[in-house]
C-alpha cells in the first residue's frame, strides 16, 4: 500500500519542479524580451541619427539651390548698419526676400538644433562659417531692429545658432570655426 506521506512528498515535489520550471521560463522570457528591447532601442537611436541626417541634408540642400544662392550672393553685399538702411531695404523687395531668404535659413536651423532635432556638430561643420559671417556682419544691426521695432524675438534662433556654433568653435579651435570676433570676447584679447 502506498503511504500518504510519500504521496505527499511526491505532490510537493511535482509542484516544486513546476515552480521551478515556470522561474527558468519566465527569467529565460525576461532576457528575451530585455534583448529586444535593447535592440529595438538601437535600432531607434539608428533611425533617429538617420532622420536628423536626412532632415539637415535637406536644409543644406536648399542652401545649395540656385535661388537659395543667388540670394545669398545679393544679401552678401547689402549694407545693413543702421536702422535707415533696414528700413530702406524693406521697401526693396528683393533685397528685403534676399536677406530674409538666409535670415529665416538660419531661424529654421536654430530652431532644429535648439530642439536636438539637429547636432550643432554637423551644422558647424557644414555651415560655420556663413552662420558666423552673417551674424558678425548682421547681428548689430539686427539688435537695433529689435529695440526699433519692439520685435524682441526678430532672428533670435538665428542668433542662438551663431552663438552655439561660435560655443563649438572655442571648444573645438581644431576646427577653426569660431569667429575672431567671438573669440576675443571668450578670451579678452585681440
């Protein structure tokens, strides 16, 4: 005859195995799934450097149109130092178009990279020195337009960008990005 205590015994073994069984299944689906999920983290990480590649190649793309350049060549030369000579050129409408053609370039830029949607790192490489230039030579005036106007914000991600590219430069003086200007305002000299 069969004890009850084996019987017993052999019950809670049965039970102890499967307790057992269910903790090898269950820590064996946790690695599982912790290993698709670090890949799909990857693989998001991938698509999203992807996606900001693809998103500044396609401002820099417009950078390099014809329109986009023929602007630029016409803004390169306005003379843009006080308030009368802004104003004179807003009643200019192709010279307003060319100077606002890059001056929006570079709030749509700033914008980008102010959000992380873009890597101050590629801009810089790509684009440095236009973005210096443009505010070195602009961004006075700019500033007076500002006060003029009772426009604070007028071209502040363009200016947010100019600074975060000459920030870059300083930290980076391989690269030689950074304007002279920005640098002697770092630095104190000359």
């Amino acid at each position: 005859m069969v004890d009850l205590g084996e019987v017993q015994t052999a019950y809670y073994m049965v039970a102890a195995t499967g307790v057992l069984v269910a903790a090898i299944y269950y820590i064996m689906n946790m690695r599982a799934s912790r290993r698709s999920q670090e890949l799909a983290q990857k693989t998001q990480e991938q698509n999203l450097v992807t996606r900001q590649a693809q998103l500044f190649m396609q401002l820099y793309q417009t950078s390099m149109s014809k329109d986009f350049m023929d602007s630029n060549y016409r803004m390169a030369r306005l003379e843009l130092k006080t308030i009368e000579d802004y104003k004179k050129m807003m009643n200019d409408p192709i010279r307003y178009r060319d100077f606002h053609t890059y001056g929006m370039w570079l709030e749509g830029a700033g914008v980008l990279v102010k959000e992380g949607l873009i890597d101050i790192r590629t801009v810089s490489l790509l684009s440095s020195g236009l973005i210096v230039w443009w505010w070195d030579y602009y961004g006075d005036m700019i500033l007076k337009v500002r006060n003029e106007f009772g426009f604070p914000r007028f071209m502040i991600e363009a200016e947010y960008l100019a600074k975060m590219v000459n920030e870059y430069g300083l930290s980076h003086p391989e690269l030689k990005i950074a304007s002279d200007k920005a640098f002697s305002e770092a630095t104190g000299k000359m």
